[in-house]
C-alpha cells in the first residue's frame, strides 16, 4: 500500500524512530532480496517525541551519520508515520471506480477524521467488496496531520533527502511479512480450526505486533487481509524507566542494564512490565474480537525492539494464551557476509522490520 506517494523510484527505506534512525536499502533477485546498504543510527534521547521532531538539528545529523554508514548513494526515501498524528479506518462506500472514488475522496476523509481536513494529507485503498453487502466496498482510509509529515521531510531535506514515499509502520511491517512469506493463510486456517477442537470454524487471524521504544503498532489480518489497526504508546522505554526507578541508575545506566545485563534486573520488575504490556496488547485484541469473534487471532509475530528482550514471545504466550513468534526479517533476507556482519544483523533483525517494509515499495508493481 503505498501512501502519499508522488512517483515511483528506488527508494531506501528509512525509519525514524523516538531512539534511533534505521536505514535499509534491498536488491531484489528471482531467489528474493539481499541487503544493499544498511544503517542504525542512535538519536538523543527527546529529539523525538510522540513523532513530533523536537531536535531537528540533531535528527538530521544522524541522518547524515545514516547516510555515511550505510554508504548508500540513493536520494529518494520511503519513509514511515504513526502514532495519535495518524488516523488509519476501514470505511464502506457504494461501489465505484478508483478513479471516481479519488474524486470524492475529500468528502469521506471529512466525514471520519477529527482533524480539519486542510490540515491533513489524505489517501485511500479500495480492499474490495462488502461481505455483507454487494452494493458497498470496504476501503481504508488514511489521514496524517501535514504538520507531522511536513516536520520529516524538512529533516530528511537538510540531509540531502527527498521522502517519494510517506507510508503508515502498520502498513509496512504488513508489506514485509508479506513479502518474505511470515504470513501463510492455509496454515493459519489450519491452525483455527484445530483449536475449535473439531468444531466448524469460521475463519483465522494473525496479529502482527511491532513494539518500538515508546509505540506498539498493531495489525490484525483475517485470512491475509487487513481487519484492525492500531497504535497504543507504550514500549521498551516503559521498561527502561522502571529499571531506573527500581536500581536508582541514570537513564542511560538503565538502558545499558536492559540490553546487556538483563539477567541482574529485578524479576519484580519485569513482571510489571510484561504484565502492562500484555495488558495493552490485550485491549487492542477484545476490541478487535468484540466484532469478529468467528476469526479469532490464532498467531501473533512480534517485531521492535522489545522483540530482542530475551524469552519476549514466550513471556507474552503465557499472558495471552495465543502462539507468539517472533518476526525476524533476515531470516529471509540474504545477507551478503563480504559487506555486512550477518550474525550481528540477525541478532538486531525484529527491530529492523518497518525500514525493510519500507524498502520493498521499490519492488511495488
């Protein structure tokens, strides 16, 4: 799904993040992709925050930093939104042409965004015909605040960039395991009518989770097709700041505790965070089933950097009681080991999830 896009081009994706910028670049060949040019960039800590650019000056340094790393000449970026700046629905329209439907486009995204809609860049994907009515369409429906977006393309311009492409996290973490096979339909219809014990089933879901410093964003797709969206803010710096509380450390101590001494923090704490973050996850699932409960989510892939804490599918297993994996991308990105240090990648890939959606629009037909 390409959003807000102006033409086609390569594009390397760059996800900018509240910790750090994360730029991929991929080469796509009949045996799939490879890694072209990669980049992990930290940012001080409030430069962003809720995806509004408080230090620009200090995001387009990284950016440049990314750049340099990466070793990347590509220009053209496909870049990421998300958060309470975003308004992502699934609306019903009388059936109509793309073209058409483009036309009146203004008028719907007025009637379901709360933001006046001058202040907003609009765009629309028709999914297709209603299943309980044949005259009507589903279409989804996505605005973004021009503020949030204008912000990031001023930074990505003082970088020497130009964002071709302005797509939603959930959006591009969709395209990847997509792209790269994570979600399989037969197996996940397989797998719901299992759990009916024998009973006629109505159909499955998967739940793809990316969990960031201080965002969850969350897509529930019923057999392969997008039913639910959402963004909830909470993350890996929840966790940071109770290490910080609870050790009496700086924050950075705390940090550097949660991504190399995991195993002297305190268990009441981890308790605590994984109990909220269950929890959150959890009211995004009740509202998805309170109007689809034939379609159970059966598997939920998490992805972020909160998928690198240690046991973090087995600990949200135990919570929600649904088969959690964890979403790795270069399980299935080659990774040429002359140019990159493919261990180390692996190690990072849950967190590398959305820039890599956002790399493969260059392969969107």
């Amino acid at each position: 799904m390409k959003l807000f896009s102006r033409k086609k081009d390569t594009l390397i994706g760059v996800d900018i993040s509240a910790t750090a910028i994360k730029l991929i670049e991929l080469n796509k060949k009949k045996s799939g992709y490879v890694l072209q040019s990669f980049a992990n960039v930290p940012l001080p800590r409030d430069a962003i925050v809720e995806n509004t650019v408080i230090d620009s000056i200090a995001v387009s340094q990284a950016l440049l930093d990314a750049i340099e790393e990466s070793g990347t000449a590509m220009k053209n970026v496909s870049l990421a939104v998300s958060g309470n700046a975003l308004i992502i629905k699934i609306i019903q329209v009388p059936v109509t042409s793309e073209f058409d439907l483009e036309a009146q486009i203004s008028f719907e995204a007025d009637q379901h965004v709360p933001f006046d809609i001058e202040d907003v860049y609009s765009d629309f994907q028709i999914l297709g015909a209603n299943e309980d009515d044949p005259e009507m369409m589903d279409v989804v429906l996505v605005a973004c605040r021009r503020e949030v977006v204008d912000d990031y393309q001023l930074v990505l311009s003082e970088a020497g960039l130009a964002a071709t492409c302005v797509d939603c996290a959930v959006f591009a973490i969709e395209n990847a395991a997509e792209e790269l096979g994570f979600l399989d339909v037969d197996s996940l219809e397989m797998d719901a009518a299992e759990a009916m014990d024998g009973e006629e089933a109505g159909g499955s879901a998967s739940a793809l989770v990316n969990i960031g410093a201080n965002i969850i964003n969350i897509n529930i797709l019923r057999e392969g097709q997008m039913t639910f969206v959402r963004d909830q803010f909470y993350g890996g710096q929840n966790l940071t700041e109770l290490i910080q509380k609870n050790h009496a450390v700086s924050f950075s101590a705390a940090e550097e505790m949660k991504k190399h001494s995991f195993s002297e923090i305190d268990p009441n704490i981890l308790e605590e965070f994984y109990s909220n973050l269950s929890a959150e996850i959890n009211r995004s699932l009740d509202f998805y089933s309170a109007n689809n409960a034939e379609y159970p989510v059966q598997t939920i892939l998490i992805s972020g950097g909160c998928a690198l804490i240690p046991d973090m599918d087995v600990e949200l297993y135990q919570r929600l009681g649904i088969e959690t994996k964890i979403f790795n991308p270069f399980a299935k990105i080659e990774v040429p080991e002359h140019l990159f240090d493919a261990e180390s990648l692996f190690k990072i890939g849950p967190m590398m999830v959305v820039p890599i959606g956002l790399a493969m629009r260059s392969f969107d037909q």
